[in-house]
C-alpha cells in the first residue's frame, strides 16, 4: 500500500474553503448554517 505526503498548505486551503461553506457569511448565495 502506498501513501502520498500532501503539503501542508493544500490541507489548509481545504479546511478554509470547508469552513467558508458552512459558516459563510454571504446571505446573498444562500450557503451556511442557518440558526434559528
């Protein structure tokens, strides 16, 4: 089995571009957690 090491940066950028979906602050396109 084979493994590959990804940079650390790739990680980052896809834990900030998860981050934006759910907590996105942008009313306008309808993404994010809504509260009640």
């Amino acid at each position: 089995m084979s493994s590959v090491l990804l940079p650390e940066s790739l990680g980052e950028e896809l834990e900030r571009m998860i981050n934006s979906f759910w907590w996105g602050s942008n009313k306008a396109s309808g993404r994010g957690i809504n509260w009640l």
